[in-house]
C-alpha cells in the first residue's frame, strides 16, 4: 500500500513537471523563434572534395573556437592581439597552452599585423586592387576607422565630403558620410555606408537625427546616397569584392520607438497602456513580422539589386560580390538592462537575422542553378567580442582594442577565402590532376596540418567550429 501511494506521488510530480515543459515550449513557438539561437543550429560544416580536400578552418582559422590573447596591451602594440584556437584534443576552456600534450599554442597569425609590416610580401598580394565595402551602423563606420588608421596609416582614411562629389548628393550628418580607407601600395579600398534603420517604413517618420536630410527609408538612401557612388564615380570599383553589413541595433530603437509613439496616442484617446514597456521586452510577434518583412526587402535590394545586377557582364569568369553578415556584439550589461539595446533584444534580434538570413539561402539554392545562386555567409564577431566587453566605452560601443583589431583580421581573412574560392574555381592555384597547391603556401593555415592531426587522433568525424561556416 505505500508502494502504491509513493508511485501515485512521483507521477504526480512527473505530470506537472511535463506541463509545465509543454507551456515553456509553447511559448517559444509563439515566438517563433528559439530564444537563444546558436548560428551553427542553421548553418552546416561547408564539405570538401569537389575541388581541394582541406577543411574549411584551414583557410580561415577564426572559424574554430578559441579565445582571445591581449596580454601586451594596453601599453603594448595593437599587433600583438592574437586570436589562439583551442587544442582539439582538449576538454573544455583552457588557459594559454604552452606545454600540454606536447604541443605548441594554436595562434592564428593575423594578416593586419602582416599588412603593417610588410605589405609587399606574397601572401597579402589577394588584397591589391580589392575593394570591401561595409553597409551598418556606428559599429562599422568605427571598424572601417580603425583598420585604416591601424593598417594603413593615419593619412589614408577620411570622409567624402560635398566636393568630393559634385552632381551626387550626401548625407548632411557628419557622423552618417562615407568613410574611406585606400592602402597606398596594394590599393585595397575599404569604405562604409551608414545604416540608421531598416526598419523605418514610412517617409515622414521623424527618426532620424536632427539636421539629417530625407529620405530615412533604406531603399531612398541607397539610391540617393550610395549607388551613384559605384556608378557614377571612381571612388568605389563596381562590383566590390566583398559587403559586410548589419541591421539591427537601431531596429531596435526604432520598433521601441514606434511602439511608445503608439502608447502615447492611446493615451490621447483615453486607452491606458503601460508605458515606456519595450525598452525591457522582448520583440513581440507583430515586431518580428515587421521587421522580418523590412529586413527581406533589404536583403534583396542589397543582394539583387545594389550589386550584383552589376556582375553579370557576359563574360566566362565574372566578377562576384561576397555578402557577409556580421553579428551583433553583446550591449553592455549595466547601461543597457532596461534601454532598447537590451543584452536579451540584442540577441533576439541577432537569431531573428540569421534565420532571414538562411530563409533567404534556401531559396536561392532551391531556385537557382549554382553559378547564379547568391549566398550570404556569417562573420560571427559577436563570437570574438563576447570575451572582450571590458572594452565597451559605451552601450555598444568598442574603443581601440582587441575587439576592433580582430573585427577587421576576420573580415580580411573572409575576403583572402573569397579570393581562394574564386581561384580554385577558375583553376589558378590548385591543379585537378595533383591535388597541390599551386600557389604561396602561406594561403593555408600554418598550423592546419598539425591541428587536423590531432583532430583525426581524437576518432571525431566533425568538429564543432565557430558559427560562420563558409558557402560556395
């Protein structure tokens, strides 16, 4: 009989235990989208064997997790910040490894400390004449600073003025120009248009700060602002290498800002909401379809239209654009806990992109042939920043640091596998027949070899790599 009633308790305790996972469950899906989404959830490990047989972190070492090592700053040179791949063979987070198992540390040699030191030198010859244009916020007007004033010198990076170019409109706020970077021997030319909000979908929303000219709605901007930089001067080589952009954090603003706009008219008219609710809130389900619907029509003005309308010029070995999605960094946690950029909104819009982002892979390759398809792959910054947020001068903001310095190590080393990628399919440094490289071996990792080594000692058919896998 006591039996009996011990059993009858435990289900008792089983059954509310299930309820209460099934309630959990059933409001994420009204969300319809995982509260804490990891890139790697969407994106699969790029397989090879088509054309080389080395995995993809033998060519981009930042795909591999690791962390990050700063111990020379901040008196010491910026140079010296290095990103050190976790041994495979180890469990866990590790401190620096020097001597353990044998094996000296993993570092990820950076090609910025490269560029500084000898921009002649064969291995950084990929950037001559290569052209990377960055479409964000604040964020990426400060990372095209930075990589310029750091790499490139300090005489080699300013804003596009009205004079510089006549017959062609610019943005009225300092802070909203054109940004220029042009590397005096390899002519790499970096620049970056500013992004306030994609989300803004009206024309006479007051959103935008004082002074700044209209339009505010992204495609306006686009057509009045940047393209004609691309078409009608020689500032920017058309098409570019390579686009990093973002949306997001001012997204956040401005959904805060809308929803607050219609509190405060609903108050006007006697209905009493609470106000001021959204700086602590998650996006609600009419947020999301608002911004997802803004956020596709920017994807394809971007991908489509902006740029690659451009690419195909009827030749046999046409130049294409690489589209890199760059995450979010965490918000500070302190300043940001009940503003819009909210550390919990931050990353909620963050997973909300990324699954646009892989909607939108999924249809070109559902619809399209290979060579036309056009994929967006992920530069996961946010997976390098979050071991640096003590660099925050701000909500969001990165002072000169470790967070910047690798910021701009990835995208070079993002833009070095593009420019692999399009040789290998144009056949100029890899051989069918011989499966060698043909071309400077430091293309490849240093330490690939020895790390797969290990890989395949420890039995593991895959490795779990940072979220940014690459697209061909």
């Amino acid at each position: 009989m006591a039996l009996l009633k011990f059993i009858i308790r435990r289900s008792k305790v089983i059954l509310v235990l299930i309820i209460i996972l099934l309630l959990f469950f059933l409001i994420l899906s009204n969300l319809r989208i995982p509260g804490n989404l990891a890139v790697d959830d969407y994106w699969q490990q790029w397989s090879s064997g088509k054309i080389n047989e080395l995995p993809e972190y033998c060519y981009d070492p930042y795909r591999l997790p690791g962390f990050v090592e700063r111990s020379q700053l901040p008196e010491g040179p910026i140079s010296s910040v290095t990103w050190i791949a976790h041994n495979p063979i180890s469990r866990g987070r590790q401190a620096r490894p020097t001597t353990g198992n044998g094996q000296a540390p993993f570092t990820v040699p950076t090609l910025s400390s490269q560029l500084l030191a000898n921009s002649e030198a064969p291995e950084l010859q990929f950037l001559k004449n290569r052209t990377v244009i960055f479409v964000g916020d604040s964020l990426d007007r400060n990372e095209v600073f930075h990589l310029a004033q750091e790499t490139f010198g300090p005489e080699y990076h300013r804003f596009l003025m009205p004079e510089d170019t006549p017959g062609i409109d610019s943005p009225a706020g300092q802070s909203h120009r054109i940004g220029l970077g042009v590397h005096p021997t390899l002519g790499l030319t970096i620049a970056n248009w500013f992004l306030m909000s994609v989300d803004v979908d009206e024309p006479s929303s007051s959103f935008f700060h004082a002074g700044e000219d209209p339009p505010q709605l992204f495609e306006g901007r686009f057509e009045k602002f940047y393209e004609p930089l691309i078409r009608q001067t020689s500032f920017l080589t058309s098409p570019p290498d390579m686009v990093v952009f973002n949306s997001g954090l001012w997204d956040l603003v401005f959904l805060s800002n809308l929803q607050d706009f219609q509190i405060r008219q609903n108050r006007t008219k006697g209905i009493m909401t609470k106000p001021q609710a959204t700086g602590r809130d998650l996006l609600t389900e009419s947020e999301i379809a608002h911004h997802s619907s803004r956020f596709n029509k920017f994807l394809n003005k971007l991908v489509l239209h902006t740029f690659n309308h451009t690419n195909d010029d009827g030749s046999a070995c046409r130049r294409r654009t690489r589209f890199v999605y760059r995450t979010m960094p965490d918000s500070s946690l302190s300043l940001a806990k009940d503003n819009a950029m909210s550390r919990k909104r931050v990353r909620q819009m963050n997973a909300l992109n990324l699954q646009l982002i892989l909607q939108f892979n999924r249809h070109q390759e559902q619809t399209l042939s290979s060579k036309d398809r056009v994929l967006i792959d992920i530069l996961d910054w946010s997976w390098v920043a979050g071991q640096l947020l003590d660099e925050l001068t701000d909500l969001v903001h990165f002072g000169r640091g470790a967070a910047q310095w690798l910021y701009g190590d990835m995208v070079l080393y993002h833009l070095r596998r593009h420019i692999i990628n399009q040789d290998l399919q144009s056949h100029s440094i890899w051989s069918r027949r011989t499966r060698k490289p043909l071309g400077p071996p430091d293309l490849v990792w240093k330490d690939c070899r020895r790390f797969m080594s290990l890989v395949q000692a420890t039995n593991r058919s895959s490795l779990s790599l940072s979220k940014s896998s690459f697209h061909r």
